[in-house]
C-alpha cells in the first residue's frame, strides 16, 4: 500500500503556519525541499523524452532516490522529539509507515498520491449526500450497488442506464443478470 504524498505535503504548510519555533519552521522548508526533488526525479520518470533533462529509468530512479530517501528520514528522526507538537507529530507519520511511503518508486502502477482514485469517488460522494440512499442498511447496499455498476460502466465507456435497463428486464423475466466485465456486453 502507498500512502498519498499529497496529503502529506498538505499537512506541512499548515504545520509551517503553526510553528512555534525557528527549528518547526527549518523541518517544514527541508521537508517540503525534499518533497519538491523527489517529485522532480519522478516526473522526470514519468514524463518519458519529452521532457527538458533526459529521462530516467526506474532503476535509476531508485538509486537517485535512496540518498533522499535518507535524508527525508534523517530530517524526521531529528525531530521525532521536538518541542513542537504539530512538527513531532508530522516526523512521527513520515518515520512510522517508512516503507509505505516509497512504494511508488519501486512498482509499475503505483502512483504517490491517489489523486485520480479521489476524482473517481468525487461524483458519488457529491450523489450520496443530497440522496439520503444511506439512511438503512438496505439503502447502503443498493447506493453501493448502484455506484459500483455506474463507476464500472463509465470505466468501460459504456452507459450505466443501459446496464442498468438490461439488468432490469433480465430480472423481471428470471434470466441471468449482464456482466460487468469488460469483455461481455449486454445486448
């Protein structure tokens, strides 16, 4: 599992502007330096020829990563007991999941930040508020439903009120329910 830098690099401005010491400031500007040099190398990954340096490999994104990778855990381990709760806090949450924090480096498919699993989820959760679909059990299952098979036929470029008008009728008449795997399609 890779835990979302995103939401760490957000939690260091508000850190920054709670500072109580000169030492808080210093961890939050390193820290957010660090963030900034590794996105750079792995941009510089992503980004394929294109981009203004020469691209990098995995592998050699792994080997320019390790010193910063050291560094970003030696600059929490000095703050581990700082004086500031806000900053220990935060050199805590960079130091305990160490090994879930650099996942993306090293597997094909993983991304730092799960932006794109958020903008996916971005539309139920705006649907599931005003729809009160929640308010029992039963009305859980069915939003969860209903959202699974219209997220899955988005995906697949397919129309959900499609699915869901086969789904009906297959139902009604006591026929297998249409698949919502890619390769079967209703008719």
């Amino acid at each position: 599992m890779q835990l979302c830098w995103a939401h760490f690099k957000r939690n260091i401005p508000s850190v920054r502007e709670l500072a109580k010491t000169t030492d808080a400031e210093r961890f939050c500007r390193d820290a957010l330096a660090l963030h900034a040099r590794l996105f750079r190398l792995w941009r510089r990954f992503r980004a394929g020829p294109e981009v203004r340096y020469c691209p990098v490999t995995r592998q050699q994104v792994i080997n320019k990563s390790i010193p910063l990778q050291k560094r970003f855990f030696a600059l929490a381990g000095r703050h581990l007991d700082s004086s500031d709760t806000d900053v220990r806090n935060l050199a805590k949450a960079m130091v305990q999941p160490c090994e879930k924090l650099f996942v993306f480096l090293e597997k094909d498919g993983v991304e730092p930040t799960n932006n794109s699993a958020q903008r996916a989820l971005r539309c139920a959760v705006q649907w599931r508020k005003p729809s009160f679909g929640s308010r029992s059990a039963n009305g859980e299952v069915t939003m969860a439903r209903l959202l699974t098979v219209s997220q899955t036929c988005r995906m697949q470029k397919r129309n959900p009120l499609d699915y869901l008008n086969h789904a009906i009728r297959s139902h009604r008449l006591a026929q297998q329910a249409p698949s919502l795997l890619k390769t079967s399609r209703p008719t």
